[in-house]
C-alpha cells in the first residue's frame, strides 16, 4: 500500500512514518512531498496530490501545524487547496500548535528515548504549550544536566520510536490520524 504524505519538513515525515507503523496492520510504503514551511503547501497541495495519485498512492496525509490561526480556518484553506484531491481516500491532520504536542503527551517516550535516569514530567495538556519545540528543548537540556542538546531533525524520529499511541489520545488532533490510519491500514 502506497501511503501519500505532505508535512511541512522532514522531521514531521518521519514522526509520522514511526506513528503509522505502530497504528498500521497492512504493509506500507510513503511517497511525500515537503513544504518547508506551511505556506508552500497551500500552493502546491492539489499538484503534489496529483502526483502521487500518479506515483500509485491510494492514500494521503496531509499534515500541517497549526501555529496561530483556528482549526476551523486551516482546515477550511488546506481543504480548499487540495481540492479537487485525486486521491479519494484522505485526510487533513492539524497537529495543535506543532506535531511535537503529539510527542510530548507520552512523556515516558521521551525519557526513554534520550535514555535519561530522570524521568521528564508529564505535561498536563501538550495542546496548550505555547512554544513546543523550545518547551521541549528546554524539557530536555533540563533533564539532561545540559548534556544533551534537543534537534528536532534528530530527536524527534528516535521520540516517536518509543511513542505508545494509547498516550497520545491525549492530543485530540491526534484523533482524525489515528482513525484514518486505522481504518484504512488495519
């Protein structure tokens, strides 16, 4: 099964590559296309989707951070965007404010993945923190006694890698994934 993504960056991709693997129950494969930022999705969206629909992708992703504007409206402009979609089975994902919600609602996963003794301390509700990538940077510097320096390029892959989903349900932006990964790859 060809799986068809568009994410902002690579990192997304491979969160997103480590989350389908747990979810899924059907053999997969992921074709992307990268962003670099949200802007360039809006303007690209329905080609890449075109192309591929073209690559053989039966499914796609689209997944792209929330940052400063509602749900609503994001949703409302990536819809618009893609369609169109050639692809008829897919989906919009909006992480709330960043993906990296998503990785902090299972604190033991990144405890674990940067093979910490102290263990990092729940986060009561990941959706909410304003600046993930630095909350989680300084999450880590913390925990770490400034050994150990947080790059989302890196650290974000080896997270997702010891993710248990069932945390991340926590995030309810995590929800519209799991369910058409589930549905579609179980």
């Amino acid at each position: 099964m060809l799986l068809g993504l568009i994410a902002e960056d690579q990192s997304d991709v491979d969160v997103v590559q480590e989350l389908v693997r747990k979810l899924a129950r059907r053999n997969f494969r992921i074709r992307r296309f990268l962003g670099h930022g949200c802007g360039r999705i809006h303007g690209k969206a329905r080609v890449w989707a075109e192309q591929l629909h073209q690559e053989g992708c039966s499914l796609l992703v689209l997944i792209s951070d929330l940052d400063h504007q509602t749900p609503a409206e994001l949703y409302a402009s990536l819809r618009t965007a893609l369609e169109p979609c050639p692809i008829r089975q897919n989906v919009i994902v909006i992480p709330v404010r960043e993906i990296e919600a998503w990785l902090l609602a299972d604190h033991k996963a990144v405890t674990r993945a940067l093979n910490r003794q102290r263990p990092m301390k729940k986060q009561s509700n990941p959706e909410a923190i304003q600046n993930l990538k630095e909350r989680l940077r300084d999450l880590i510097r913390e925990r770490s006694s400034g050994r150990i320096t947080y790059l989302n390029t890196v650290h974000n892959r080896k997270i997702a890698n010891y993710v248990e989903t069932r945390n991340l349900n926590r995030c309810p932006s995590f929800a519209p994934f799991e369910q058409f990964i589930r549905t579609h790859l179980a």
